[in-house]
C-alpha cells in the first residue's frame, strides 16, 4: 500500500464531515448548524450520546457530489461553493480502519451524495461496510439509505449497520415538492421505511438494525401536525425507532439562502411530542395545534393537555393505572414503574416519598394528582 494512501484519504475526510450535520447519528438532536464544510479531522467526530454513553463517532460521506438538486441542503447539484471530493470503498474503510485503531473514533455514520442513481449510490456505502466488518470491526454503524433503492439492497444495509436512516425530509408528498423536488414520497422513501420492519419480520431471528427518519422543519410551511401524524404512523406501522426533526437553517448558494429559520424552541417541542407518542402510548389526536396547526412554543405538551384535562380531575397516585400515571407531568415510564411497585407496600400521601422513587420535581407534578385521596399539602395554598 502507498504509504501516503491513509493520509490522503483522512485528507479528504476531513474536507467532508459536515455532509452530516444535517444527520443526527445517535440519541441527541443536533444542535450546531453554522458550517457546512470541514477543514479539519477533529470537525468530522463527533461525540455521540447513545444508551451506553458517548462515543467518538466518524461522520462523513463516501462523495459530496451530488445529481439532486434539494433546494436546502449545501451539496446539492450546480452548487458552486461546495468542494467535491470523492472516496472508493476500499479508500474510506481503510481510512475509518486508520482512525479506529488510532482510538481517534468508536463508530461511523456514512452518508453520500447521489451519483449514477441511488442503486449504484447505495452498492457503494455497503460495499464499504462489508470491508469495515470484514477487517472485524463489530461497533457502532450508522448507514444512510438513499431513496428508491432496491429491497435487496435495504436487507444487506440492515444486516451490516447498526442502524439505517431514510430521510423523509417532508411530511407530506407536497412538502416535499418544496424541499426536493426530484424525490418521490412515497415510492422512493415512505414505501423503504414500511419494507424495512418488513424485513424485521420475515427475519425474526436476524439482528437487523432498526431503522429512522428524519424532518426538515419549518422552510416550506410544514406544520406540527403534519409531522406529529406521520410520525404516529411510523412508529405504529414502520417499527421506527426514532424520528429526528432539524430546524431549517438557510445556506448560502442554495434557492432558500433567504428564507428565515424557525423558532429554536419549535424542534425542542416536536420531540417532546414525538416521545410522548413512540414511549407513552398517545396519539396526535390527543396533543394540542393551534389554529395553525403547530404546538406551543412556550409550554410542553404534556403539561398543555395536564391543564386541559387534570386540573380540575386530578389522577390518585394510589389508584391510577400505569396509563394514566404517564399522563401526569414529571411522571415518565420508569417512575410509574416504580409509583406501582411502592405502593404494593406503602401508602404514598406526600411529595417526598414520590421525590425519594426518583421524581426530580415533584411540584411539576403536584398540581394534577391526588395522594391518597388529597391534593399534595404543597398546593392547598394555590387551591383554597
């Protein structure tokens, strides 16, 4: 091997990192958006948090060259101010190898520009990881999924990653238009979510990777309830794992570099809401839009259904069942776990037994709950 091979391949790794700033590849939505090319190895790790703690992460592109023409995104085709570089297989697996075995990195996330078509796009990000786990490496792989590609070729991407990202982009066919009018919703995108829990099914005994999307938020009028219902039906009908929603932020050279991005605290609330329909068993119907179909800003969406529903019918904590404790601000999963299991053996009637089973605020929860039959001692003064 030339032994400037490495060094020229982490060359031109580290002009292409950003690709994916646009792609969160762990548990944490993405928060710094302010560059779109690298200049810099150390630009490309990112620190991923994931169940078992953060992880350095490699995030790049096998090409920033690109045949679409997305009207956000900052490889699109006939962008001028983008640096084109380009990677064999071979050339980023060995490079990732590098990296790996430097302890620089414990992970990938691998994305691309489209050239001659998804299908061929897509044989080289699996060819790429074919080699990575050939040469033995067993961690963390995150793999983007180009649009319209062949079921087949989804299967083996499910075999190798670790988890496999198909981008919707827009909730609907016509926000999508807005956003990337040469892609197709629902054939090239919905339909390979929907094959990918197919596969998870028709290889139950497989450890296939689950699967995520992700929404580009507020450029071209999408709304909160647009997103919050395809949601819904992702997690229901796609088995998906996770949605990600990333506020629009304008890029220079691009047909939106003027368009305004929206209210930060708008993908905060998205999330909140997209948990409380993928770990708490609501539907859309049950947060609140306003009239024009977005959440509130400035309250979560929980506490916003709490005051509708719970003020003036409290839940007791003694007698709820699993459902409606999850209902009540401040009270997630693993505290309603633990409110059932306790009250086997005792008899909750204040705020510091539910502080001491792991409830950070208490107060948070208290106006919306009995203890024992009774409003918490610390909200008479607000109720009498």
């Amino acid at each position: 091997m030339n032994s400037h091979a490495v060094p020229d391949t982490l060359t031109k790794i580290s002009r292409m990192g950003d690709a994916t700033l646009y792609e969160p590849a762990g548990d944490q939505p993405l928060r710094e958006k302010t560059r779109f090319q690298s200049h810099s190895l150390s630009e490309c790790i990112t620190q991923v948090s994931m169940s078992g703690g953060k992880k350095p992460i490699l995030k790049t592109m096998l090409t920033t060259a690109c045949e679409r023409n997305c009207y956000y995104c900052p490889f699109r085709a006939g962008r001028s101010k983008t640096e084109r570089y380009t990677l064999t297989p071979d050339e980023m697996a060995r490079g990732f190898d590098a990296l790996y075995q430097a302890k620089q990195v414990d992970g990938l996330f691998l994305s691309s520009g489209i050239i001659k078509g998804s299908v061929n796009t897509q044989d080289r990000l699996i060819d790429t990881v074919e080699i990575i786990r050939k040469r033995g490496y067993r961690g963390y792989i995150h793999l983007k999924v180009m649009p319209g590609i062949e079921y087949d070729q989804l299967y083996r991407a499910m075999q190798l990653a670790t988890r496999v990202s198909v981008n919707l982009e827009g909730a609907t066919q016509e926000r999508l238009n807005a956003l990337a009018p040469k892609k197709d919703f629902n054939r090239e995108l919905l339909q390979v979510l929907l094959w990918g829990e197919r596969l998870r099914r028709q290889h139950p005994h497989e450890k296939l990777a689950n699967t995520v999307t992700q929404f580009v938020v507020g450029a071209v009028g999408d709304t909160d309830l647009e997103l919050m219902s395809i949601s819904e039906k992702l997690y229901g009908q796609a088995g998906l794992a996770r949605a990600y929603y990333s506020a629009f932020h304008p890029v220079e050279g691009t047909p939106f570099e003027n368009l305004p991005s929206p209210d930060a605290r708008r993908e905060f609330r998205l999330y909140q809401a997209s948990f409380l329909l993928r770990d708490y068993g609501w539907s859309s119907e049950d947060l609140t839009f306003g009239a024009d179909g977005n959440l509130r800003t400035d309250v979560d969406p929980k506490r916003v259904w709490a005051d509708e529903h719970l003020r003036a019918a409290p839940v007791d904590v003694m007698t709820a069942g699993r459902e409606q404790l999850l209902r009540v601000p401040g009270i997630g999963p693993v505290l309603a776990d633990a409110i059932l299991k306790a009250r086997r053996t005792t008899t909750l009637t204040d705020l510091a037994q539910l502080r001491k089973l792991g409830v950070r605020a208490p107060a948070q929860a208290a106006p919306y709950i009995l203890l024992n039959g009774r409003r918490p001692e610390s909200q008479l003064s607000l109720w009498g």
